[in-house]
C-alpha cells in the first residue's frame, strides 16, 4: 500500500509541473487576477499513529500502526485558517512489550475515527496562493471527538471489549479530543503543497484501550465466560492464584488519560475561493486606505 500511496504522490506531482507551466502561461490573460485569492485547501494524507496509555510502554515510540486523512481548511487572513478533518487510525497495545507489565498479559486493538476541527496559523503570511513561499512552517490546535472500538483476541477469536464490560464498568465508545500539531509545508507548483505534519491528541477518556480502574471485579461476578478471561489474563501465564483472585487493585491508572500522537505526509491542493464577508472586506478596505492616506502638511506661517 506503501508503494501505491508514493508512486501516486509521483505521478501527482509530475502531472502538475506540466500543468503548471500552462497555468504560466496565461498570466498574460489575466488569470492571475481571476485566481488570485484561492483560499479553500483540500488535504489528504497518510501516515503512521502512536497509543499512549495503560498498555503502552513508557518512552516507546516503536508502536507503529496506520491512519489515513482527508480534510479541506479555509484560510481567512494571511496567516489565519480553519479547518476540518476526518480521519481513521489503528491503535494497539500490550502488556508484553514492557516486562513491569508482562504479567498483567492485556492487550487490545482499536480502530478509530475522528473528526475535528482547528485553528491554523501559519508563519509566513499567504497573501497571494500562487506567491506563497517554498516552506512555510505552522502550528495548529483544536477539538474533536474519537469513536473508538477497543477489542482483543481470545483463542484466535476477536472480541468487542465494551459490550463484555471488563471492569464491571459501562463508558461510551465516543471521546472529545484536542488535537494540537505542527508542521511544515512545501510548495511543489501553484497548485499544490506537500507537508510533514505532527499531531498530539489529548482524550478525555482512559477507555481506548479498555483498561483503566485500578480494580479488578471478582471473578464470579461475570455471567460470560468471555468476560471473565479477558478481564483477567494473568492465568494464562500461569499465575495461581490470578490477579483477580488475589483481589489486586493493578488493572490500570484512571489517574492518567490516553492519548495517541500521528505523524502524516500531506499532499495539499489549492481547490477555490470563496470570497470574504461584507465585514471582512470592509475591514481590509479601511486598513488599506488608511495605509495610503497622508496626514496633510501643516501651513507655515
């Protein structure tokens, strides 16, 4: 898949090139003038995402999953634009990656999607689309929510975490978010830019993983097998008798929130315009011919 995403960014950004030496062209036809203020981007991107969370290990940043992102931002001052994002992202977890941990023996896997929107500021000012700089740094913050849907495998079955109620406990499967993120942007041609770009999600939840009371619930208060075993894993390891029945109070840290990192390569596509406000444009009007007007020269006497 890898390869299908770089060889399409290739062809992309050579059929471009020859499309933007006829865009060239036609500046002598006023098609700068028509085109000037191209202020709707459409982005997609791919990438990778990283959990932090009760079953990851502390520092380890090897965790790497997939997650994919299409979006469109409106930049509505030089260096102001908003914007809004859907994307999908895997998450995974376990125990055995971290040997303080290895004998709680939980781990899960969730595929999410969030939806989110975000104030872009950008360093350099983008007055003009097609005058922009080659690399333009920026930063950006916001909110969303995550639909989340954690689940692992037992006896080579997979299994939805939040309906078994593992810690005895009910949480909902959707979770604000605030994503905040920076990067860089590279101009290919007139239409197009490429962006490294990285992202911190702050959740307020500690269920994506489906671990965090620090309880765990007696063993006969499950009615489903299922439950019971993946609540409790330690046996599997041999562990007698297990957490559960030693009555521990390790399963998790609701202490901490999780939280997921994503790190994407975008290609940006200068798509429209679509025209300021009344306000805006009076706003700009005043602080235009305040620029050109001259205090009047005083009289000498």
């Amino acid at each position: 898949m890898i390869r299908i995403i770089v060889a399409g960014f290739i062809f992309i950004f050579f059929a471009q090139s020859v499309s933007g030496q006829s865009y060239l062209k036609r500046r002598s036809r006023g098609f700068y003038a028509s085109t000037a203020s191209r202020n709707v981007i459409l982005t997609f991107g791919t990438g990778t995402s990283h959990y932090f969370g009760d079953l990851a290990r502390d520092g380890d940043f090897n965790n790497i999953k997939a997650n994919v992102n299409i979006g469109a931002r409106y930049r509505f001052y030089d260096r102001l634009a908003v914007s809004a994002d859907l994307s999908w992202f895997r998450l995974t977890g376990d125990d055995a990656t971290d040997p303080g941990k290895a004998p709680r023996n939980l781990s899960f896997r969730s595929d999410n999607f969030e939806f989110s929107a975000a104030l872009h500021i950008n360093l350099f000012p983008e007055s003009r689309f097609y005058l922009r700089r080659f690399a333009n740094p920026y930063a950006y913050g916001g909110v969303g929510v995550v639909n989340f849907y954690p689940s692992a495998e037992l006896n080579g079955e997979r299994h939805q975490l939040r309906p078994l109620h593992t810690e005895a406990i009910s949480y909902s499967n959707f979770a604000i978010s605030f994503p905040v993120g920076g990067g860089v942007k590279f101009r290919i041609n007139p239409y197009f830019n490429i962006a490294l770009d990285g992202s911190y999600h702050f959740l307020l939840t500690d269920y994506v993983d489906d671990v965090s009371s620090g309880i765990y619930p007696s063993p006969g208060s499950f009615s489903d097998p299922v439950a019971k075993n993946l609540s409790d894993r330690s046996g599997e390891l041999g562990a007698n008798p297990t957490f559960a029945e030693e009555g521990r109070m390790v399963r998790g840290n609701p202490d901490n929130k999780d939280g997921f990192m994503i790190f994407n390569l975008k290609l940006e596509y200068y798509f429209t315009e679509i025209k300021p406000s009344y306000y805006h444009r009076r706003i700009k009007s005043y602080k235009k011919n305040r620029k050109r007007v001259k205090p009047p020269r005083r009289r000498r006497m």
